[in-house]
C-alpha cells in the first residue's frame, strides 16, 4: 500500500489522500505502515502538508452516490 502510495504522490502531488471503502475499516491495521513507508520513500518537500486520511463514510460512499445518481435520473 505505501509503495502504491508513493507512486500517487509523485505523479499527482495530492494535499490529501483519502482511504475510503473496505480499506478505511482496517486501516488501524496496515495505515502506520503505509505511513511509514511513505515517509521512507517520499522525498521530505515532495510531502509537505500531505495528509493520508481515513473516510468517515466508511464502505458507504459508493452505495450513496449510486442512490443520488438513480435518483436524479427517476426525477
């Protein structure tokens, strides 16, 4: 996951990362490692001010944007 990370923050320089779905209920599990392996591979300027966060949403999102999206096209 961190190395996966790294990519993404080279090619797209984010202010933050979101970790959403069935990732974002065991990231108490693999996120410090993630972190930690950013932080071993990510140049320290090319990391300023990034965030890698967790949903508050959980595995809802997608399930809730489907429910907006069918509905708009009901209405």
């Amino acid at each position: 996951m961190g190395v996966g990370l790294t990519s993404l923050i080279y090619v797209l320089t984010p202010e933050a990362i979101v970790i959403g779905g069935g990732f974002s209920a065991s990231a108490i599990f693999f996120l410090p490692t993630a972190i930690a392996e950013v932080e071993k591979r990510v140049m320290p300027t090319s990391r300023i001010g990034l965030e890698i966060l967790t949903s508050k949403l959980g595995n809802s999102p997608g399930m809730l944007g489907a429910t907006k999206l069918a509905l708009a096209l009901v209405r």
